[in-house]
C-alpha cells in the first residue's frame, strides 16, 4: 500500500466527508476489486460499515487493467 496515497485519501475523506468513488466488491465473495485505499482508510477512522457497489465478477462489463507494467493481470489468474 501506498503510504501518500493513502494519507491523501483518508485526508479528503475527513476533509469532505464523501466517499467521491465508491469501493468495488465482488458480490459473490466480497472481495474488493478496486478501493483498497479507500476501505483501509474508513477502517482507521473507525467505520463499521464501508458503502461498495457490488458488481458480478464474471461480468464481460467488468474488466481487469494492470496498473503495473511489470505485473501482468488477467481475470483468470485472479
């Protein structure tokens, strides 16, 4: 995890008070997709409950985007 980015977004989390993109969970086993940051960042300021939008995995809408160009990401290596 990325310790600036995680400071900024708990930063504008308190800040604003609004979760801008909402966390992204697969709906069958709850994993988070996409939000790491933003889930750890409620846990810290104590949040019991985190809002996600809950989406099917194997969805062909849901697509998996490498954001490292040195770690190749697929939907079935995951």
């Amino acid at each position: 995890m990325k310790k600036n980015k995680f400071k900024k977004i708990k930063a504008e989390l308190i800040e604003s008070g609004l979760l801008r993109h909402p966390i992204i969970t697969d709906d069958k086993y709850f994993i988070i997709l996409d939000g790491h940051h933003r889930a750890k960042a409620f846990h810290d300021l104590g949040f019991k409950k985190i809002p996600v939008m809950l989406v099917k995995y194997n969805d062909p809408r849901i697509r998996v985007v490498n954001r490292r160009p040195n770690i190749k990401v697929t939907k079935e290596k995951l």
